[in-house]
C-alpha cells in the first residue's frame, strides 16, 4: 500500500509539473547536538522529501542493526490520507503505555503554510491506554529555514499542550561539513612553525568560497577562545568537523586549491612574509627546504623559490622588491602588517585572511626615523581604498604601537589587529544564524530616574577587545562587566561576534570600540576625514545594538602632557556623529578629559588595573583615589588588563569598604551624566 501511495503521489506531481526548486526538496541529514529529542534510533535519521503543491512523499531512512532502514509516507494536499498502522508505537510514544491501535488507520489532512516553507500535516490514529481507547491528535510540521540550510521537523499532541513531544532539526545533506586540524606551540622559524605556516596559509585557500578548514589553536594562544568557538561550531551551528591529523592529509584534502608552492629561507625571516604574499597571488603553499621533498613527490609544481634571493639584504630593499613585483596585483581593501613577535619566531594566525584575499604582506617600520621603511609604508598606505582596512600588528623590534596606528590614522585608515588573530577565512564565511540579531545586556529602564547616592560608584570595562580578554577565564558573569567589542567582526568574522553574544551573561555589557571603525587616533586622522569615519562607527554601534564608545588616542604628535586627552574639536565631533551614544569613555591608561553634554558624559579612565600590581596595592589605590576626590558621587571608571579574568576583579572589588558600588555601565554611565560631579576639561586648541 505504502509504495502504491508513493507511485501515486508521483504521479500527481508529474502531472501538475513537480516543482524541483521547491525549498523542502532534496535530502535532509538530522543535527544531534540541535536536537533535543535525539536517541539511538533518530542520531543518524535522515529525511527525502519531494513535493509540490499537489501533494508530498517524505522518507524516513535510519539505521538499524547494521543496516538501513525506511518509512515512506505519502500524502495529498487538502484531502484526507489514509495509512494503516503497522508498528506499536511511534518514535514519540515508544517509552509510554501507549499503543497504536492495529489494523486502523491513520488519518492525515496535509497543507502548505507559511508561503510554503512548512508542510503540516494534522494527524488523527487510534491508540489503546490501559484505561481503553483514545484517539491521538498530532500535528507535525516540516519547516524549512528562509536560507535553505536547515530543517525543523516538530511534533505537538494535543494530549500535551503545553510542550512539543519532539523536535528534530535537519541540514541538508553533506553541508555544513568541515576540516580541522590541531596546531602545535612552536612558532619557531626553525622548529614547528614550518608546519603551522603552511597549514594557515592552506587555510586561506581553502576557505576562499566557504568555510571548510579550521585550525584549533593552542591553549597558550594569544586568543583563547579558537577551541571553545569550534565545539560552539558543531553545539549551536550544525558543522561536522573532520579531524585531520598529517600534513600530507590536509594537501590531499584542498589539493584543487593548490597549484603550487612556494619556498621561502629559513635564514632570512622576511622571505616567509612576501611568500605570504605569493601564496595568495598564485593559489599556493608557503614551505621551507625541509618540505620541499614532500611537495614534489605529492605532484606539486615549485612557483617560487626564495633561497638565497634575499640574502644580505634588508627588509626596506626585500619589501621595495616585493612592492615592484607584486603590489599591482594585491587587494586596496586590505593591507596586512605580519608584525608582532620577532626575530626567530613568528606568529602568523592572520595570515590566512591575507592568502584567501590576496593581500600584500609587510612588517614596514612606522618610526619616522626609518626613513626607508617609513616612506615605502608611507606609499603603500596611499594607494590603499579610502575605506581600507590595515590587518595585522606592527613588528615589536622595530616601532611602537603609537607609531603604527599614528601613521594609519594620518591616512584615514584604522587598524583591525593582531597579527595573530586565528580562524578569520573561516568565520567570515559562515556568516550569522538565521534570523540571528544583535541584542545588548541594557540595564537603564526607559523613564526610570537613576539618582546616585553619596557614594563612589565603579565601573569595569576591559581592554583590548573581547578576543584576547578574560571571556573563558573564571568569574564571568558574576559581576557587571563591560567588554570593548571589535564592531568590525559584524561582518568581518559575523561567526565569532555571534559566539560572544550567544555565549553573553545579563552582566556582560557589550561597548563600541576604539575610537573609529577600526582601532585609529582621532587626533592623528585628517580634519576632512574624521566625520565620515564617525559615522562608519556611529553605523556600527547600531548595527550591534550598543551604546557606549571607546576613545584611545596616543598619537605621537604634540606635547607629552596631551599624549592620553582629546582636542575639543575631537569631542565635538563624536557629540555630533553620534548623536544617539549615551557616553563616551577615552584612554587606556588614565587620562584627563571629562565632557557632559544634555546628559551625556565623556569619561576618562581614573584606573588602570595591572595584571602585575597585587590585590592589595589595587585596592590602597582605589581607596586612594576616593580619598583624594571627595566630592560624592565619585565615578571611577576602570580599566582592566586583558590577561586579568574576573575573578581576580571580583576580590580587589570585594576589599573595598562599604561606601563603593559597582553597578552597570550604562547606569554608571546615566548617574555620571545627570550628576557630574567630575571636572569639564579637554585640550583647548
């Protein structure tokens, strides 16, 4: 009977031109870790359905002792289906006093709903209790998700109208599936990092076009999250990773991304960093001489060879060779610093984004006194895309940090570092969760009066992003805790900001950050400029539904005593381009610019907490500091080091007498606006 109502519905959809582009159609294999109801018998389940407005065949196919087996269940749109009962039980009631009654039928009205991206089938079968009969009344709907990746099958019974009885969520078929591969703590030029760069520029490749390749950092990386963030893959977003455990393994496994490889000098470090660049241009694999007989007897074709070619030269010449060979072929849109840490070792997490967009790789001095490096860094910069993004870190044996972002910002370019921020080809391709949107932990009540007592009042927020900070570390969640949000990764890495709002607590309060869109100093960025960079960012707050901005300036330019504070025309500005912020916060270390405006504060930063001052010091310092500023309300806002967690916050916190309160930001924030008890001060020039 079963396969005569499957010839019949065929028939009708043949007759009625089937509908192949139907978005039910096609071959659906169940997600465990999306699916509540899951057990031995539905872990493997998979599901064909074709359909059409006329009617619709769902198969059931799972396995059972070492083989498959199927249901088959046909029905007609608006018309009763009938279906004898042939089992006990179904997969819902199958541990319940509940059985199918034998030799009746199941009654099933089936419809389209929902613009046609759910079948529901109203269903009635006869079922013996111990008490006598009863009549079942289920409803089961197959919903296919608005971008065709999943599938909801869920189940409701009237006898249970308080819960579903079950609910399965589908992918399609062999989507959503991935490589990965654990990365070893070597990053020495001639040790373990020969590995690890070829694997990360493999990377790039391979997740040109979608996110097929990941690599689990070590625990001792700079961030900390690449391990937790792919089990959060396969928990919350339906991927099936592969685990790859050999190099050869992962050359097979890309091998049509690969056309070949290029060897760079394991005596000249620089070599490693155009080799980069190489690989992204011509499709191929960075490799030292000590893999080089494994690429030939794999059947790749040698593109490039560096040994030798940049002996006795320095990284001014080795870069101007670089920049007269390739630059006419690399991105505007991104420019990548392979900074960071130096001379033997080398950390390049960043560089598969460079390889899969075809970047130009350089660790150019930014000091004004290189004069060689500079003003070939000088030219790149100038020829980038005035919305450009600068990737990466500068190198920490050749300038500083100010210097760097100095330079960026004189450009109108800001920087998204580090160099050694993992994973990004793959977590831009993976994109948001459906009907995913961006929703902060907010505190402040509308038409609520927030009026503070004669108290110090505290805030936390932590430096330097939420990547490379405390979020997996002890303590969070435990207490109001803001974190510098990197608004880029909305749809630079979509895939990593959803993890820090999915995995958010009611106390983690999420802030815009640092000072554009991207890291840059205001005060370094040309007058004509900053305006539509503010807007960028303003764009972005809203995006991600934040409130509060972040303002680091440490512009080389100017006198020392200004090195931390803003300009008025700086404070003017972001007033002005971010009408709806309801406060600013600047510096990094403390700083001393203090605004109101219509009850919107501009906060400097009173504390730094060091990771390296003790418990007791922090705490001397912060009573310290309330006895030297007594007016009440005091706010004194902190800053914490990235390599402090929580936990340790909590307890100097926790030390302090009964007079401070830690509350919020957002109402730390409201309270400081409305009652400003700090000093109105800015560089007046």
């Amino acid at each position: 009977m079963k396969r005569m109502m499957a010839l019949l519905l065929l028939t009708l959809i043949a007759a009625a031109g089937a509908a192949p582009d139907s978005p039910l159609n096609g071959v659906w294999e169940i997600v465990p870790s999306l699916s509540p109801n899951i057990d031995r018998s539905t872990q493997n389940l998979q599901l064909r359905i074709q359909a059409d407005e006329a009617g619709a065949m769902l198969v059931f196919e799972r396995p059972a002792r070492g083989r498959r087996s199927s249901d088959t269940l046909a029905v007609e749109i608006g018309t009763v289906t009938r279906i004898p009962v042939t089992r006990r039980s179904n997969p819902t009631t199958v541990y319940s006093g509940i059985h199918l009654k034998h030799s009746s039928d199941r009654l099933i009205t089936a419809s389209w709903r929902d613009d046609g991206h759910t079948l529901w089938l109203d269903e009635k079968i006869k079922a013996e209790i111990s008490q006598g009969e009863t009549v079942l009344q289920e409803s089961h709907a197959f919903t296919v998700s608005r971008n065709g990746e999943f599938l909801t099958y869920r189940i409701e019974r009237a006898s249970r109208p308080t819960q579903p009885t079950a609910e399965y969520v589908f992918k399609v078929k062999d989507s959503l599936k991935a490589k990965m591969i654990e990365l070893e703590d070597d990053w020495l030029l001639k040790g373990d990092l020969q590995r690890q760069a070829l694997l990360i520029g493999l990377q790039g490749l391979a997740n040109r076009d979608s996110a097929e390749f990941y690599l689990v950092y070590p625990e001792t990386w700079q961030f900390t999250y690449s391990k937790r963030l792919y089990e959060w893959y396969g928990e919350k977003r339906g991927y099936t990773f592969q685990e790859i455990k050999s190099v050869p393994e992962a050359l097979a496994a890309f091998r049509d991304r690969i056309k070949g490889y290029v060897v760079w000098d394991k005596e000249v470090r620089t070599s490693l960093i155009v080799a980069y660049t190489v690989a992204g241009l011509e499709d191929a694999v960075v490799v030292s001489e000590n893999q080089v007989p494994m690429l030939d007897s794999l059947g790749f074709a040698k593109i490039e060879d560096f040994r030798g070619r940049f002996t006795g030269m320095s990284d001014a010449e080795i870069y101007r060779w670089a920049k007269d060979r390739y630059w006419d072929r690399c991105s505007r849109k991104y420019l990548i610093w392979l900074g960071g840490h130096a001379g033997k070792e080398m950390k390049p997490g960043v560089a598969d984004w460079g390889v899969a967009n075809r970047v130009f790789f350089q660790d150019l001095s930014t000091d004004p006194a290189d004069t060689l490096e500079y003003e070939l860094a000088k030219e790149l910069l100038a020829d980038m895309r005035s919305d450009a993004l600068i990737m990466g870190w500068h190198s920490y044996a050749k300038d500083r940090e100010s210097h760097h972002v100095t330079l960026c910002s004189s450009f109108g370019l800001p920087v998204e570092g580090l160099h050694s921020v993992p994973n990004l080809s793959f977590e831009h391709r993976v994109g948001f969760s459906e009907g995913f949107t961006f929703k902060n932990n907010h505190n402040i009540e509308p038409g609520k009066s927030y009026k503070p007592e004669k108290k110090v009042y505290l805030a936390c927020i932590q430096t330097d992003g939420i990547g490379i900070g405390a979020w997996l570390k002890p303590g969070r969640g435990e207490i109001p805790y803001a974190w510098e949000t990197l608004m880029n990764y909305s749809w630079l890495a979509p895939s990593l900001l959803e993890f820090f709002y999915d995995t958010s607590t009611p106390n983690d309060y999420f802030i815009g950050c640092l000072s554009g869109p991207g890291y840059m100093y205001p005060k370094a960025v040309p007058e004509d400029k900053l305006p539509g960079l503010i807007r960028r960012a303003d764009s972005l707050m809203k995006k991600l539904d934040l409130r509060v901005f972040d303002i680091m300036d440490y512009s080389v330019h100017g006198p020392q005593h200004e090195f931390a504070d803003l300009t008025r025309s700086v404070v003017d500005a972001y007033y002005e381009y971010m009408p709806e912020a309801i406060g600013f916060v600047n510096g990094y270390a403390p700083a001393n610019t203090f605004d109101s405006r219509d009850g919107r504060p501009m906060l400097s930063f009173e504390y730094y907490l060091s990771p390296t001052v003790s418990e007791a010091e922090a705490v001397a310092d912060l009573i310290e500091l309330a006895t030297l500023n007594e007016k009440r309300p005091y706010f004194l806002l902190l800053h914490i080091r990235e390599t402090s967690d929580v936990a340790r916050v909590k307890s100097i916190l926790g030390q302090l007498p009964e007079s401070f309160e830690l509350v919020p930001l957002d109402i730390f924030i409201k309270m400081a606006g409305e009652n400003p008890t700090f000093t109105r001060r800015m560089i007046e020039r």
